[in-house]
C-alpha cells in the first residue's frame, strides 16, 4: 500500500499541480465505464483575510461536474467544491478565484479554468 507522500506524487503526475495546490481529493470511483474524482478545495485563506480575524469558512458551494481529459481510455468526471467564505464584519459570502492558472506546463480543461474564475 503507497504512503501519503507517494499518493500525493503519483496525483500530482496525474492532475496539474495547481489543481492539487487549491484542492484535495475527498473520494473517488473507478468503474468499467469511467473514473470519478471528488474535490473539496483547502481550508486556505488568503492572507488579507486571516488577518482581519472576522472572515470564517462557510461551507462549499453547490457540486460542479466537470469532464477533465481520459485516463487509461475512460473518461474522468470531477465533482469539485469551491468553499465558501463569509465576512462577520460586512456580512458578505464569497469564494476565492484563481488567476495563475496558465502556469507552463499546467493542463486545465477551458471548463475548469473558467470554473476557478467565476465568483460566487
């Protein structure tokens, strides 16, 4: 059975590594037809945020189903969760979005990609 640490090599060969920076796996299926990955994204926030001391996680938003490209012949569906956060001071509710994702060598579906953009 793999370690953690070589788990988290072998996903980051398999997903882009800013996928893996944002995200972490909460389950997965794998069937005769095709492979289902889960994402929640990390309990980070920014650092603007955290010292404000009045901005708290809020749970995630809706599910969102996206196709990433095939592995091993079988097309890859990820259920990904963007959290949400919450201002006490100003009572706002709002998700992060991500601008470097373009980094060299990272491979995001255009759907994807425009997912980690939108605000909530």
């Amino acid at each position: 059975m793999p370690s953690n640490r070589n788990l988290h090599k072998l996903l980051r060969v398999i997903f882009p590594e800013v996928l893996m920076e944002y995200f972490e796996i909460s389950g997965w299926h794998d069937d005769s037809v095709k492979i289902e990955v889960w994402l929640d994204e990390k309990h980070y926030m920014e650092r603007s945020d955290y010292k404000s001391g009045t901005v708290i996680s809020h749970g995630f938003t809706d599910e969102k189903v996206i196709q990433d490209f095939p592995l091993r012949g079988k097309p890859v569906y990820l259920h990904v969760r963007r959290r949400r956060w919450y201002d006490k001071a100003t009572g706002e509710t709002f998700s992060y979005t991500y601008d470097d994702l373009t980094t060299e060598g990272t491979k995001l579906t255009p759907e994807f990609v425009a997912f980690l953009k939108e605000e909530d």
